[in-house]
C-alpha cells in the first residue's frame, strides 16, 4: 500500500466526522507538487511507526487533529468577535494547557498531523530543511518549545551526530513525545522555562517554532536569545500573526510587526519567508486579520 494511499485514507476518515474541512483539505492538496507528496510519503512511514511507538491507533490520532480544528474555529469566532485572543497571561494557558498531560497530548499529536494536512505548515517546514545546507559546521544546537520534535529531528539528520543537540519545553508532556518521534537518541531533553534556563555555553543554533505568541513579553523572550547565542550563531524563528488558539496569549496583527521586534532585540534577518494560511494575496491576509505564517534565520 502506497504512503499516497494512506494520505487518501486520512482524509476520507477526516471527511466522514468532518465534510467541510476535509473539502477544504482535498482543494489545499490539489495544489501541491510532487516534492510534497515525496516528503509526504516520507512523513507518513514515520508518523505510523510514531503512533505504534506511542500505543495510538490512527483513529486516535485523526481524532486529535479534528478537536484541533474544532478548537481553532471556536477561538477564531472569539477572536473576530473581539479583536482579542481569549488569553492574556502565560499562568492561564499554562494551568489550561502546558500542566494538562491529556490536553497536551491530543494537541501535540493533532499538531503532528496538521504538518503533512497545512499548507502552511509544510511550506515553512521546507524553507527550514532548504535552508539548513548554509549552515553546516557547529558544536551545539538548542531547540525551545520542541513541541513534537519535528525541527530538531530534522536538524540531527542534517547536522549529524557529531554535535550536541538539547530539546527545552516547559511541557512534559511535550518532552515525552518528542522522545517518541525523534530518530537520534542523544538529545538532552530540559524541562524549563526558558527565562530560567541559564546554559553553561552559548549556541552555535538555535531554533524556536511558534514560541513568541506563546508568551506575554517576546521582547524580552528574544533579548533572552540574544544572549545565549553566540556571536556569530543562528537563530530560527516562526512566528503567526492573528492565530487564536488556546494557548494563544500575545498577538501580532502584522509581520512588520514582528520584523520590528527582531531588529529592536539586536538581530538581522538573514532569510526570511511568509505564507498566507489561505489562498489569497499576504497584504489582503493581514486586512482580513486571516493568520500569516513567519518564519526567519536571524544573526546578532
């Protein structure tokens, strides 16, 4: 049986518990080309073997994935209801969300799935892994809210083995099922806060995934970085802008934004990458406060 075929099974099993939003998947997958569906292939014989490792049926998963999406659209009333995100502070989400192993886990493993079924998401995916091959010889690499683990396993394969690679999140949870999915098994997982995380030695690489809305103060979260790299390290950031979810707390409402914050916290954007979340031009997306997707290599 091809990956293809089990791509298709997905969203057939999406559309019986959901119609519309597996239409909307078949209209996002009719775009893309044949290295998606390379990569594709690829993700789902890892994301099998993941769910086996992990003692969860597919089913399961997909189920995950779908209170994600319902979860999403409930937030995104509230939000063009009020203009607001319906969290504010970091205790909130973290009481509701990050200390909740059984929320957690449906999230991380709906969040897992959402990288083969968002556009989105896999776009900023390959702009990492396209980008990487400019950065080739370093000593350690920290990831900050590993989440599922999907960068840092990338960045393993590409770094190889010779390097030290550390895995920070606030969530346990997190950590568990980034030990489940990442290939290499000498990461050093930290379960921190990062603005508790003081490291011996500064970083050669650094990467942190949809982490600055996550927090009340990015700015002072970025200065944070900005001392832990080194002088001529890397950092990768991906960023949202108008994305409630529920743990959502600090809103951008435009990449300038975002930009602004990067060059006040002492970096200069390298590379840099925007990708609507729907089909339409990113300047209408901002008008429309429909999410936009930012993701940036950065030096000091």
């Amino acid at each position: 049986m091809s990956e293809k075929h089990i791509l298709n099974i997905i969203i057939d099993k999406i559309e019986a518990q959901n119609p519309l939003h597996a239409k909307k998947l078949k209209e996002t997958l009719s775009q893309m080309d044949e290295a998606f569906f390379a990569w594709a292939d690829q993700f789902l014989v890892k994301y099998q073997q993941f769910l086996v490792n992990s003692e969860v049926s597919l089913d399961k998963a997909i189920s995950f994935y779908l209170t994600k999406v319902h979860e999403n659209v409930f937030e995104m009333i509230h939000f063009s209801q009020t203009g607001k995100y319906r969290y504010s502070s970091f205790q909130e989400v973290n009481m509701r969300v990050y200390s909740n192993p059984e929320v957690m886990n449906s999230y991380l493993y709906g969040l897992l799935l959402s990288q083969v079924l968002w556009k989105q998401h896999y776009l900023i995916f390959r702009f990492f892994i396209e980008n990487l091959s400019q950065y080739k010889i370093i000593q350690n690499y920290l990831e900050i809210g590993g989440g599922h683990g999907l960068f840092i396993d990338a960045a393993t394969k590409h770094f190889g083995q010779s390097i030290s690679y550390n895995c920070l999140d606030i969530s346990d949870t997190s950590l568990m099922v980034a030990k489940k999915f990442i290939d290499y098994k000498r990461v050093d997982f930290i379960h921190s806060d990062i603005f508790n995380y003081n490291p011996r030695n500064q970083f050669d690489f650094i990467s942190m995934g949809e982490v600055l809305e996550h927090v009340e103060t990015p700015d002072r979260l970025l200065k944070k970085l900005h001392s832990i790299l080194k002088d001529d390290g890397t950092l990768f950031i991906t960023v949202p802008t108008n994305a409630p979810d529920i743990d959502h707390i600090f809103l951008f409402n435009h990449t300038a934004e975002i930009r602004d914050l990067i060059t006040t916290s002492g970096f200069t954007i390298v590379q840099e990458t925007e990708v609507p979340t729907e089909n339409m031009p990113i300047e209408e997306a901002h008008q429309r406060k429909i999410c936009v997707m930012y993701a940036a290599f950065l030096k000091k």
